[in-house]
C-alpha cells in the first residue's frame, strides 16, 4: 500500500522536519514499488535469476504435499508442477527416434489427435554406422526441434545399452557394441537436443542388455566390464552431454532393480560422476518405497497401480512415491531432506526448460526434418557385398526391375515397442525405388508375409503362392532387389521380449535362395536391428545393411542403390557367422539368457569384437566394417613421439586416398592394444576414428589425438583406472578385422 502523507511548513525546523519526512516517503515508496515487482515475479519465475536461486526460493514455498506430488507420475507421460506457484507439468515423449503421438491420459492408446505425426528418424543403429558425430548432432538437433514444437520438456531418449547379444530386441534403439563410438555418437545427440530447452533422458541405466525377463532379472557383472563396457556411453552422456535427465533400467543389478539403485544412482551417477540432472524411472520399473525414497530415483513413473490405471478415482497417488511416501513423511519414517533433494533436482529439470529463458520454438515436420531424416539414413546404410559391381543400379540401365520381399512395403516405424511412431508420412523402399527408376520399371511381389497383428507367418499354403509369384516376377526381370530382414513384430526387433534364433523369419531364406536360383543378377537389403544368419551369403552377390530408416527410408535406400549417393555406413556390431559364436552365447543359459531370475556376463570385458578378436572367432562381418562404390588406400601411420607420459596426447598421422573413381566416404579407425599386461586386454580397442570425405583421386591426412589416459583399464582391486607402463601397439584399421599399419609406442 502507498502511504500518503501532507505538510504544511511554517519554519526552519518543520523544514528540517519535512526533509527527513519527504525522504522517508520516497524510501517506503521504493520499497513498496520493489515488493510489488517481487510480488509480480518472484525469483524463482525470474528466468534470468540462476537456476540454483530459483531452486531455493520455489522450494521454500512448497509443502510438504506439493512436493511429494512432484515425484511421481499424474498421468502416463507427465508429471505434476505446482499449480499454486505457476510451476508447470513435465511432459515427457519417447523418443528416441521421432515424437510418439499423445496417448489418452491414463492408456497406452492413441489418443487420436490430429496434429501428432511426426518425421520418424532413423533407428540409433543407423546414427551409430554413420560413425559421425556431425550426423548426431543434426540428429539431435531436428528432433529436439520437434519435441519441443510439441510442448514436450523431456525426450525419452537417446538409448545407449551395449549390442551384447543379436537376440536383444531392443538393439535397434541403441549404438551398437563398442563403448568408445557409443560415447562420441551419444554426447552430440544429447547436446543438440536440449540446445531446444528440452531434456535429453539417457536410457536405460544400466545393463538393460536383453528384453527377455527384463522386468527382473537380476545382472551379476564385474566391475570391470562395467565401467569399461557398459558405462563409458552413459558417463559420456553425463559428463561431456551435460544430459538433463537419465532413465533407470527394468533389470536389477547386484540385488536391487536398477531404478533405485544405491550402487548406479548414488555413488556411480550421482556422487562420482557428479550428474545434477534428474533420474526418472522406466514406465513401471519401481517396486520399492523405502528404496526409491534413499537410492537416487528422483520421478517415478508408469508403476501399475492394481488395477487402479484405468480411469475414475486417482491412481497415481498409490505409487511408491506418492501417499506410501508422505505417510512415511508425516510419521517421521523418513526425514525430508531426501524428498528436498529430489525436488531440487525436478525443479531443476522444469527451470532448464519449460521455464527457461529465451527457450526457442522448436518446429515439426519441416522440409529441414526431412533432409536430415535423408541424410542421417545415407551415411548410416552399410554395403556389405558388392560382387562384379553389382550395385550401383544406374538409372536406366535396366528395363525391368523386380522387388521382392514384406520389408519394401510394410511400415517399418510401427510397432516394436514404445519407440513405435505416428507419422507424417513413411517413404516405403518400394515407393523410394519407383520414384527414383520410374514405376513402369518396377514389378513388385511380396514374396513372403509377416501379419503385424497375428504375429504369426503365414499359412504354408499362402507361402508357397507367395513365393511362386515371387520367382515368376524375378524370372521376368534384369534385375532382382530383395528388401527383407526383421521387423518390429514381437519377438523380432522389438521391445518386451527377445528374438527366438537369429534366423531370418518368415521363409526368407527359402525365398532368397529361390530367387538366386532364378536370377542371378540379385541385390538382397536387410532391413533390421540385428544380426542374422545367412546361410545363402555366398551365392548373393550384393548386400545391403538398410536398418530402419524412418520416414526417408525408401528414398534413402533408392539415392544407394542407383549409385546417386555412395554408400558409407559402417557396422556398429559384429554380425557372428552363427549365435554361438557370440560372446554372450558362448557360456550357456546362466551368461544367455539366465534361469528368469539371474544372468551372470561370463564373457566379462570380452564384448562384441573385443570377443571374437581375442579368440580368434572369425565373424561373418566384423565391427567397422563396410564398403563404398570407390576404394580407398590407406599410408603407414606414424606417432608424433616414440614415449610418451600417462598425462600425454598421442598424436598419429597417417594418409588415405580414394582410389577409385567415385567421390566416397572413408571411416578410418585407430585401435590400441597392449600385447603385455597384468590383466586380460581385449586384442584391440578402438580409440579414435574418422569419417573422411574424398573425392575421387584425393589423398587427405588424418590427423588425430588419443590421450594416454583412454589407454587404462579399469582395475577392480583398487577401483582405479591403471595405464601400465610398457609397450602399447597402434594401428590405423579399415575395420575391426582389416589393420593397415602398425606403430609402436611405449608409455612411462
Ligand atoms: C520403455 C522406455 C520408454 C517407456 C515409456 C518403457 O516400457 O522401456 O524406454 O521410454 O516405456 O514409453
């Protein structure tokens, strides 16, 4: 209120009194105006005050039920603010590879709005074999873009679980089996994301590497191969992503489920790697209240509640966080400095972004979207036979071309789980094909079947009609181009459970050798996110790795296979000749896939290549491996010095010229090994690579920098990370499997 005062002056002394009055008007005045602004906009609304002062003075206005209800969900993708204060809903949407359509509040339907189809990116697979963290950050970049066109605060993405087994059928969602590439491909993602003022959420933490018993199953590792195997990607995320947010696991590890979690969440994520982000559950990984109250889980969310999910009464207040916590609250079971620090880590999630300043608009379905959508599929499609040049396809060099195969028409973006899509629009390989050799040119067959919503093959009977039209079709072509692989069916690549074998489902292998046997001339595109078996790969003479590819796919795949863009993905897995081969395979049902209630990795540090490496495995095709319509010749590698301090950067040096005579793309990569150690180490790790563009007949340097550090291993004794002194090999690689040059270093 202003308080009005009124003078009448007679004399000196009233003057003197007047003065001092008119001065005490103007301080209340400046006072009353500086609450009243306070009043309008109290700090923690002040989007230029520091997110920590906002923290504080949102926290000291809440009560103990305002806060309390900030932990766990309201809805199956959001979470409540703080109507009283103006704090705003979290909103969340998988993630990761476009933005899931709205579903009804409390169902996992869609809920039908017409304004929710998004561009669908490519699968993480497909980034991971571009091997260029450039492609990641547009990646980032555009679909942070559409989440935050759609209001959402917290991507649930991305996913960077280790490729440990082909029978995951999660794999598709992540970065492929090698700690070091997951860890440069994920920081520039998650960057790129949250540059929109939305939350990137690293899931799943941690070693949520298979979906069969997921729920459960209790991961037994050692402490070595999880710090270099399975956590370098989430710390990466964390320290140099600065992620916002992080997603527990459904697994248990050591004994407790991985969403509260005292070992991964408070000393590993929280404590060690200093992570001030918020840790949110997976949609009903929580079991627990006294656990989720002390062991890190700051946001519960998706817990069943008996029943209780469908709509009417108020469910979410039965959650583990919800009225068991404020009970336990009010009767003094806990204290509230656990509730106070959850809340500070949620408050900090809504400040850095629906509340943020100068937050930017982000867009949706934008002709930007859709070229990057294009570009991130081009550089992640890997050639991976390419006999007597039989791709590239030209346009018009054939009359006739056929396409065979489910996959060059079925959506490849639905299904398979919570990364399933609505979308704008799906370019399927067959529309792309038509599109790019004119569809007078194209014969198509389906040439085997998968019902979506069966989940069942066909009958027999309609499998043999489908594969004599098949053979008919290809018998009338120049040219045969096979699209198949795995799908986003259940028990393929899909989330919930695993896939049952590595074989190719539905007959394909029948159809591909039927086709072989009719027209040589036969180009076979796989679409997946695993590893198969090919019994038939030495007849083919052409194979294409195509992933799934999103909304770009078909257009994409035609670019490929017409030669218009050079293919020059590489794999991010191995892919095994047969599933025994494979590391996790290979020690029976307790390593793969448990007895339902425990699994113990037996393989240890020895994961993907690492494995077939240092048992001299030979793999089908081997990690970073991948060809090109050109070729490139690589120079001997050199290093800067012969000896080198633990505190040092390596430096090597070494030429690659594209020898052939199309412009191309090379991923040059740079292993380590130490042939003498006190441990057991992997044959090689990969320590640095580089996606080098060339035109034809060009000779560029590769200039690159490994720090002495990356060279240690982590030592489970003393829980430190050793570089032993000694000797310690180089090499620059084509692959895993494909050394051009070695140099020799030693480290004192
Ligand atoms: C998945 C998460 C996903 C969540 C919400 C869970 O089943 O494991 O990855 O983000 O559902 O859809």
């Amino acid at each position: 209120m202003y308080k009005v005062y009124s003078y009448t002056s007679t004399n000196s002394s009233n003057n003197k009194m007047m003065k001092a009055k008119i001065v005490s008007i103007v301080v209340i005045f400046h006072m009353t105006l500086l609450n009243m602004v306070n009043a309008q906009t109290p700090v923690y609304q002040d989007a230029n005050q520091p997110i920590e002062k906002r923290i504080e003075s949102a926290l000291s206005l809440m009560t103990l039920e305002e806060k309390v209800a900030m932990c766990h969900a309201q809805s199956k993708f959001s979470s409540r603010g703080v109507p009283r204060l103006g704090i705003p809903e979290i909103w969340m949407t998988d993630g990761p590879h476009g933005i899931r359509e709205e579903v009804f509040w409390d169902q996992w339907d869609g809920a039908k709005w017409t304004n929710d189809s998004c561009t669908a990116f490519p699968a993480l697979t497909c980034l991971a074999a571009s091997f260029n963290p450039e492609i990641s950050s547009l990646y980032g970049k555009s679909i942070g873009e559409e989440a935050r066109y759609r209001n959402k605060g917290v991507l649930l993405g991305p996913g960077v679980n280790i490729y440990r087994t082909p029978l995951n059928g999660r794999n598709f969602e992540y970065m492929g089996e090698d700690p070091y590439l997951s860890s440069r491909m994920v920081v520039p993602y998650v960057q790129a994301v949250q540059q929109n003022g939305v939350a990137a959420c690293v899931k799943h933490f941690a070693l949520n590497n298979q979906e069969k018993d997921r729920m459960g199953i209790n991961v037994e590792v050692s402490d070595r191969a999880l710090y270099e195997i399975y956590l370098p990607a989430f710390k990466a995320a964390v320290q140099e992503g600065k992620a916002w947010s992080i997603m527990g696991a459904y697994n248990q590890f050591r004994g407790q489920h991985c969403c509260h979690n005292d070992l991964l969440l408070n000393k590993i994520l929280k404590n060690d790697w200093q992570f001030d982000g918020a840790v949110i559950s997976d949609w009903g990984g929580v079991h627990n209240t006294e656990q989720s109250v002390y062991n890190g889980l700051d946001l519960e969310m998706g817990t069943s509640t008996n029943g209780l999910t469908t709509d009417g009464t108020s469910p979410y207040s039965e959650y583990y966080l919800a009225n068991p916590y404020l009970q336990g609250l009010k009767s003094g079971k806990y204290s509230e400095k656990e509730l106070n620090e959850k809340v500070t880590r949620l408050l900090r999630l809504i400040f850095r972004t629906t509340m943020a300043a100068n937050r930017p608009f982000g867009k949706y379905v934008s002709p930007e979207h859709s070229e990057a959508a294009r570009k991130i599929a081009e550089q992640g499609i890997v050639l991976l036979k390419n006999d007597k040049q039989t791709l590239p396809i030209p346009v018009g060099k054939y009359r006739r071309i056929a396409v065979i195969g489910d996959n060059a028409v079925r959506s490849l973006v639905v299904g398979g789980g919570s990364s399933s899509l609505k979308v704008a629009y799906e370019v399927s390989p067959l529309e792309g094909l038509k599109a790019k050799y004119g569809a007078e040119t194209i014969a198509f067959s389906k040439g085997y079947s998968a019902d979506l919503d069966d989940r069942k093959p066909e009958s027999k009977t309609v499998a043999d009609s489908l594969l004599a039209a098949a053979v008919a079709t290809a018998r009338n072509a120049d040219v045969v181009i096979f699209v198949g692989g795995l799908n986003k069916n259940w028990f393929q690549d899909s989330e919930g459970d695993d896939r049952k074998s590595m074989a190719l489902p539905y007959n394909q292998d029948k159809v591909i050798n039927a086709l072989m046997a009719t027209n040589k001339n036969l180009t076979v595109i796989l679409c997946s996110g695993n590893a198969v078996e090919m019994p038939w790969l030495s007849q083919v003479p052409a194979l294409v790795q195509a992933w799934y590819l999103g909304s770009e796919a078909g257009n994409a795949i035609a670019n490929i296979i017409s030669g218009e863009v050079n293919p020059s993905g590489k794999l991010p897995f191995s892919f095994p000749k047969k599933l025994e081969d494979n590391a996790a395979h290979s020690f029976g049902q307790m390593s793969y896939p448990g007895d339902g209630k425990k699994q113990e990795y037996k393989e240890d540090i020895l994961v993907g290549y690492r494995w077939f490496d240092t048992k001299k495995i030979v793999p089908q095709f081997p990690f970073g491996y991948g060809l090109s319509y050109s070729t490139f010749e690589y120079g001997k590698m050199s290093a800067d010095k012969k000896e080198y301090a633990k505190t040092d950067i390596v430096k090597v040096v070494f030429t690659v010229k594209n020898t052939g005579k199309t412009d191309g793309a090379e991923i040059a990569q740079v292993y380590m090994s130490q042939p003498k150690a006190s441990v057991v180490r992997p044959v090689k790790e990969l320590k640095a690579f580089k996606k080098v563009y060339l035109k034809a007949g060009e000779t560029q340097t590769v200039e690159l920098e490994l720090k002495v550090k990356d060279f240690a291993f982590y030592n489970d004794k003393t829980q430190t990370w050793d570089v032993e002194p000694g000797e310690f090999v180089l090499c620059n690689a084509a692959s895993s499997a494909n050394i051009k040059s070695k140099v020799s270093i030693s480290v004192k």
